[in-house]
C-alpha cells in the first residue's frame, strides 16, 4: 500500500525567514526525481525561496511522454525511470512537508518535457520557470523554454563536477545493496523501503543487464 509518509526529522527546516527572498507569486520547477534525493530537496528549496507558490513539474511522467533527448539519451530508459509519476508525487509531497514547506504553497503536476506544445495543459505559463544548468541538457532545456517565449531564471550554473547526488548515484547505490539512505530524506527513504523500490531496482538492472544504474542521472 501507498503510504504518503507523515513527516519524520527535518533535514531542510522551512521557515518564515525564507519567504524574504520571494520575488515572484508562481514559479515552475521541473524533474525527473529517479529517485529523489537532497540535492532534489536543495534545488527545491531553492525556487521555492523564489516564489510564493511552486509549481513542481515531473518529467517522463509516463512511458507515452518520455522521449529519446539527443543531449541526455539514457534519460529515456526503463532503468533510469523505476518510479511512477503517482509514486514520485507521493514522494515529492513528503520530502516538501517534511521540510515544512506548506502545503498550500505547491504543487505537484506531470510536465512532458520533451512534448513543449503540451506545457500549458499541465504548468501556468505565466509563471518563472526556474532551472540549474551543469551539461548540455541543461542549456538545451533553457534554450527550449524561451524559446516558447517562457521567462526563465537559472538558479545557478555550475560544472557538471559539481552537481553533487544524482539519481543514477542513488540507484546505483540501491541495486548493489549499498548506503542509499544517507543519499534521501528519512520520509524517502521510509516510503521507498515501505513499497520495495530497491528490489525493483534490482530487478531491472537485471532484465537490462546493465545493473540499473548505468544510465542519466
């Protein structure tokens, strides 16, 4: 059973003195979250500290929506995608509250990333789209957004040495049985326990014969 996750100890406090930095009412963020991790949860944070309601877009949110990206072509795998968009809302939603963000300040939707005709079905167009750039997928994906006349801003730029924790990393760590809970938040790691997410890992390493974790973070 799906459990939401109440919240557990909080690595990432939420409080009023963040709101000093909001700028704008809506903002857009956006995601894969294979599996999401704290470097998710500072990224997060990040825009929220940026808006008074964040929007979080989850990309590939399912089969039908994921697409092939010539600048990050193992983000479209079955390996590199074990969750479902239901299982990653639940997950996005605890790690927020557990951060004490509150829940009237955002929201979780599906965003088919590759798919820009389709953004104003599922995201307000009329909000800041924040990203952070480390590769080339990264400036593809601004360059994608203004060019559908969106305002974007770019929370930091840095090398791809410095991106921290990845997904890949967490599934790595997952399906050789590793140290994978000190990659997430405790209510994460409760809930993908809880539901035997690293088993599935696990296994679809093994249909892939790739380990599962060789693949886009």
């Amino acid at each position: 059973m799906l459990r939401l996750g109440p919240a557990n100890t909080n690595p990432f406090p939420w409080s009023e003195a963040d709101a000093m930095e909001r700028k704008y009412p809506m903002g857009v963020i956006h995601g894969r979250f294979q599996v999401p991790h704290l470097d998710h949860m500072r990224y997060l944070l990040a825009g929220k500290a940026r808006c008074e309601h964040l929007v979080v877009g989850v990309t590939n949110p399912d089969p039908l929506l994921t697409h092939a990206e010539a600048t990050d072509p193992e983000r479209g795998k079955p390996a590199s995608n074990p969750l479902t968009f239901f299982e990653r809302q639940a997950l996005l939603r605890a790690a927020l509250r557990e951060a004490d963000v509150p829940w009237q300040e955002f929201s979780i939707v599906p965003l088919p990333i590759g798919r820009p005709e389709l953004y104003g079905h599922y995201v307000p167009l009329d909000a800041v789209f924040f990203l952070t750039i480390y590769d080339a997928w990264g400036r593809a994906k601004k360059e994608r957004f203004e060019a559908q006349g969106l305002s974007v801003e770019v929370l930091w730029e840095r090398p791809p040495e410095a991106k921290g924790i990845s997904g890949c990393q967490l599934r790595e760590a997952m399906a050789r049985g590793g140290d994978w809970h000190s990659l997430t938040t405790p209510a994460v790691a409760d809930m993908l326990e809880e539901w035997g997410i690293p088993e599935r890992v696990r296994n679809m390493g093994d249909e892939d014969g790739q380990g599962g974790w060789v693949s886009s973070g």
